[in-house]
C-alpha cells in the first residue's frame, strides 16, 4: 500500500492543496491556529522543494460576525456580503502569518466563466505561472461577488480540480475535517471504516459513499470524489485527508498512510483536452452510430459526417458540443469545424461529399480529434 502512494508521488512537486471552511474555522470565526500552522508546514516544505496553489474556501464563514450572523445567511446577496467582508479577513490573516516566513501571498479570485473563456482561461495561466515563478504563494478563491448558483463553479473542491490541468500541476490535495472517504457516514455510523485507496471513482463508488457536509463547507464528500475523478482524467492523483492534524500534509507527501488516495487514469487528457471535458458548456449534442462510437474510444480518430445520425442545438463554427451515442449516453466533448447548420447538411454522408453539398470544405472531419476530449 505505502508503495502504490509512493510510486505514485514520487514525482509530485507542484500542488494544489484545497482548505475547506471546516478546516479553516472553528465557531463560526477564522481559526488562528490553523493559519499559523499552515504557513509553517507550506514554508518548510518549500524548502524541500514542493511548490503549492492553495484553493482557500472559508470567506463567506469569515465575514458571518461582521455582519451579525452566526450561521451562514439563507439569501445568496447575503452570504456575497459576508464573502466580500470575509475574504478581505481571510487574506489579511494569510498575508500575516506567511509574512513570518518571508512568504510573499497573492489573492487570484476566479468565476467559472473565467476558466470557461478560452482567453481568460489562459491569462489565469499566465498569471499563475508569473507568481510561481516569482516564488510567491498563489490563494485561490470564488468571486463570491458575481456569481450565484446557476452560474458558480459549484464549490472549491470543483476550482481546485479545473486548476490542475490550467496550473500543470501534480497533485490535488482536498484537506477536510474527516480523515478521508468512509464506507458511511462517520458522524452518523459509529461502524464506518476509512478506506485508504481508490483507484477509480465509478458510480460504485459514489453509491456507498455517502453525502456527509459539514454545515459552512459546500462540497461534502460527493463533490470531492468528482474533483478526484477530474484530477485522475488529467492523470494526476488525488488525496482527501484531514487538514486538522498536524504534519497532515508532510505524511501525505512523503507516502505515508494518510488519508484516502485516488489514482490516476493511464490515458490521461491533455491540458486543453481537459478544459474541453470539464470546463466548457456544451452548445448542442450530435448523436453518433456504433461505428462512429468504436472508432472514436477504440482508435482515437476524428469525427467524420459520416457517423452523425441527428444533430440538437444551434451553434457556430469552433463552438463546444457533446458527442453522444444513440442512446443518449455523453462519450465525448468537442469543437466542431462546422457550424449545426451545416452539420444536419452533412450527417450520414462521405467526407467527399462535403464540398458538393456545401460548396466549400473545412476539413473531412466534423470534430478534429486534436479538438476532442474522451470523457
Ligand atoms: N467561496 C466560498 C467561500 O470562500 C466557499 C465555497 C466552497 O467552500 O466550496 O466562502
């Protein structure tokens, strides 16, 4: 067992350690002592020479007082007030407790539309590589203020997950108050036993494991088991563990049993093929026949008209789409050369037919295989 997590660190340098409110607070108030033995642990694994992104929840919990809450507030404008309060709070703390070690922090707020546009995407990416690169210590956090439901990355376990491929890191690190995933639930079951290793997460394994939420975080387990399952598509793996105890993050990094890790998938995406698979928003769906089916997961070809059956949705050249099977079931996401329009013209024929029938040619393929993500 300690061997699997060893191979599978060994070559670990850059990390992104996600810090849920659980972890970061304690009674509704920012929890001092965790801060200042946070920046202790990141300062001296540094000198070893690991590299971190922290994703850092806990602004909404640390602006509840300020604003004479003691639990979170139901109404979303609400709980974006204690955030903008919060995370001013948050970083001040940080700011404080790294300036000991002569670390110099830096505040990166991001929306899940940033990371959706292409070219935000990539300034993030820039960004962050200059801060790595000027040693400082990057704190990721939602842009509480102009985002609600519908339009969020979900929670931080979500952010931490789509920052593994846009910062090329090498670990997804998720520190929670429980030691890692349990069979049940461990505050409710006095029976749940930790489980040390999962190498795939499948709908097995989100089946037993159950949906535990601490009262400010909002991921709950079943949100970081989909973070790992995104770390893993871009061949990383993940570790969930609990951030309360000391030394947690030294344990996790040297191979130790600590935790639950995940495992990396072999046929991992690349970075853009990642964005393409848990980034973008889809515009529309084409239904592809058995044949198109095999040949895209089997031999890894492109998407010819030939194996489009119907096409759903409106959009234009270069734009997201999912590719599914007839039944329905998502295989694949893409950026198609040619826009629905033109798509219906061209479904069910030969790539040879494509100028006769639109009078130009983009491309003998639909979805280019370099623009396509297996998901
Ligand atoms: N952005 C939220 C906060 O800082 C946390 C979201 C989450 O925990 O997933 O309070």
């Amino acid at each position: 067992m300690k061997n699997i997590r060893q191979t599978n660190l060994k070559h670990v340098r850059l990390v992104v350690v996600k810090l849920g409110s659980a972890v970061l607070t304690d009674n509704g108030r920012l929890n001092v002592a965790f801060f200042t033995r946070f920046a202790d642990e990141i300062a001296q694994l540094r000198e070893q020479g690991y590299r971190f992104i922290v994703v850092t929840s806990g602004a909404v919990a640390a602006g509840l007082e300020a604003l004479g809450f003691t639990t979170p507030p139901s109404t979303i404008p609400e709980k974006q007030a204690c955030a903008a309060v919060g995370q001013l709070r948050l970083m001040r703390q940080y700011e404080q407790e790294f300036a000991f070690h002569d670390q110099v922090v830096a505040q990166v707020l991001l929306t899940a539309d940033d990371i959706r546009n292409r070219r935000r995407y990539l300034n993030a990416r820039n960004t962050l590589r200059a801060l790595l690169g000027s040693g400082i210590l990057p704190l990721v956090n939602e842009n509480d203020t102009v985002v609600v439901r519908e339009i969020k990355f979900g929670d931080n376990d979500n952010l931490a997950a789509l920052l593994t491929s846009l910062a090329e890191v090498d670990l997804l690190l998720l520190l929670t108050d429980l030691d890692g995933v349990y069979d049940c639930d461990p505050k409710a079951a006095g029976e749940a036993s930790l489980i040390p290793l999962i190498d795939e997460v499948d709908d097995e394994v989100t089946a037993f494991v159950c949906a535990t939420k601490s009262a400010l975080g909002t991921g709950g387990m079943l949100s970081k088991l989909e973070a790992a399952r995104k770390a893993a598509a871009y061949g990383i793996p993940t570790v969930i563990a609990n951030g309360r105890r000391p030394g947690v993050m030294a344990r996790v990094l040297a191979g130790e049993n600590e935790g639950t890790i995940f495992l990396p998938r072999a046929n991992r995406l690349n970075c853009r093929q990642h964005w393409l698979a848990f980034a973008v928003e889809p515009c529309g769906s084409l239904y592809l026949d058995g044949g198109a089916v095999a040949a895209l997961i089997e031999r890894g070809t492109s998407l010819l008209p030939a194996g489009i059956s119907r096409v759903e949705g409106d959009f234009g050249v270069g734009e997201p789409v999912s590719c599914r099977d007839l039944e329905g079931l998502e295989i694949a996401r893409g950026l198609t050369t040619y826009s629905s329009s033109d798509i219906r013209k061209i479904a069910g024929l030969h790539s040879r037919k494509i100028t006769n029938r639109l009078g130009y040619n983009a491309g003998d393929d639909v979805i280019h295989r370099d623009n396509l993500a297996l998901l």
